[in-house]
C-alpha cells in the first residue's frame, strides 16, 4: 500500500480544517494533546468522534499562564462529551507540545493552539504525517505522559520526533551544527545562551543565519517556531531556541526532510518582508530578539 505524502500546512484559513480532517478520520482510537482550545468546531468534531465510539483521550497541560479557569472549563467539558480527560501530572514541566493521532494515522504535529487567533492571524506550522516512525512514538509518548506519575521519556522511533525538555537541547545543538551554507530560523522567543553562542559561532565561520523574531513576518503574529538548514532540513513544532522551553517543557517537534514540504517552506520564507537591518548575519553576531 502507498503511504500518503506528508503535508505541510501553512495558510491561516487551512489550518482548521486540518485538524478537523484528522479528527474526523479517527474510527477507533483518537489521542490529543491540547494547551489551550477554543475552537467551536473542534469540540463539536470531539463529541462526534464519541457518538460514532472511538475512543477519545485527550491530554491538558497542568497549567498555563492566564487559563487556569479555562483548563478547568475545558477539561469538564470535554469529559461532559464522554472522552477520557486527564491533566498532565509532572509537578515542574509545563505540557505545551501539540500533537493528534487518529488510529494508526494520521498524525499532526503542530506549533499552534486551537484558537481563532491561531486559525486566523498567527505565524504557525502543522505537518500532516502517516510516517510509522511517528505515529508510534507519538502514541508511546502519550501513553507514557497519560500516567500518574508520568513515567519518563518511552523509546521513540527513528530521529524525527525532538521530544523535550529530555532531548531538546542536544537535537538542535546537532543540528545547527551541520549547517555548511545556511540557517533560516522562525523564533520570537530565541535567548538561550547557548543556542546564541552557537549561532554567532556558525555566522563566524561563515554560514548566513537569518533570524526573524517579534519582526519580519509581515502581517502575521509571531507564535510557531521554524527552523531550516541548508535549504534541505526542517524543524517544525513549538519548541522554542530559549532556556525555559529546552529545559522546562514537554515540548515537541518534527523534523522535515521530504524534498517538497521543505520547498514549500523555503518558499514561505522568501515570501515574507525582507529582514530589517542586522537579522543577516554573515559573519557577524545574528540579532537576537529580546525574551
């Protein structure tokens, strides 16, 4: 059987009926992760999927900053619709990683929340996948976050999925470490020392790091975080280059390798306002935002 390609979605007006298509084609079993939902149609695309009995769980965050009456809200509601609810128990690592998986496919990762400002007006990323590799480890890694103590980091499958805070920092160390030409990165919140120094290291040895932060994403507000290397390797998720989300978060991310959803996202890349003045770097420090 051929395996559907991965898509890549970045319009606004795609994003809700993305996750509503993953949603929809659950038969038996759907899983989700949500840090904050909003989104009318979304739970009403829950509370169907229970009707036609599949099993729904769905993860939320112990907290979030200013939502703690909307985690409770949500998390009676959805129980209300007949899905299995539970609130993610570690007493320190916030829950802010985004991922659904229907069955054994399709899976989304994603840097977005269900939000109307998220389906309307933020700079965000989802990727669409039924790739084995992460459909499993996406569904070990809830099972293991599901438990009450959580019960640690399960094996995950190939190299793909960047799960933190476990592996977050050495992944994207890696990989900005083999950039020979280039890197483009998408992070509003970029400040961890480290990452910095490594990306003044890599412009000093002479690959152009591009870094757009608060600006340079036209009339979109900053939210997801994109990284590509030498035009050729993607990272898309909600991990951001900063110490709180390396060290502090379960937080999750996907790597991009198929040859036209890296296209597509060089392509929105160069479709965004030039870079103000000192973004580009060359040889130089590359800007970075403050936190």
């Amino acid at each position: 059987m051929t395996r559907e390609p991965e898509r890549v979605i970045l319009a606004p007006a795609e994003r809700r009926d993305a996750v509503l298509h993953v949603i929809r084609s659950a038969r038996e079993r759907l899983i989700l992760s949500l840090f904050r939902c909003y989104n009318k149609a979304i739970l009403d695309a829950l509370a169907e999927a229970v009707r036609r009995r599949v099993v729904v769980r769905v993860l939320l965050t112990g907290r979030a900053k200013g939502s703690k009456k909307h985690l409770k809200w949500l998390h009676a509601f959805v129980q209300d619709l007949g899905a299995e609810v539970h609130r993610y128990a570690d007493p320190v690592v916030k829950y802010h990683a985004k991922y659904i998986v229907a069955d054994n496919g399709p899976a989304l990762v994603a840097s977005l929340n269900f939000t109307r400002k998220c389906f309307q007006t933020t700079c965000d990323f989802m990727l669409v996948t039924h790739a084995p590799e992460l459909v499993t480890g996406l569904t070990r890694l809830f099972d293991a976050d599901w438990t009450a103590p959580p019960t640690g980091l399960p094996d995950i499958p190939g190299d793909r999925l960047i799960v933190g805070p476990e592996r977050a920092r050495r992944r994207f160390a890696e990989l900005l470490q083999q950039a020979r030409s280039s890197i483009r990165l998408i992070d509003s919140k970029l400040s961890d020392a480290a990452m910095v120094a490594l990306l003044k290291t890599k412009a000093a040895a002479g690959v152009v790091v591009e870094v757009r932060g608060p600006d340079g994403l036209g009339t979109l507000v900053p939210h997801g975080k994109l990284l590509i290397v030498d035009a050729s390797t993607a990272v898309i998720g909600s991990i951001s280059l900063a110490t709180l989300a390396l060290e502090f978060r379960r937080e999750l991310a996907v790597v991009v390798r198929d040859r036209h959803a890296v296209q597509q996202l060089n392509e929105f890349w160069n479709s965004l306002p030039p870079l103000p003045a000192g973004s580009r770097a060359s040889h130089a420090s590359p800007k970075v935002p403050r936190p």
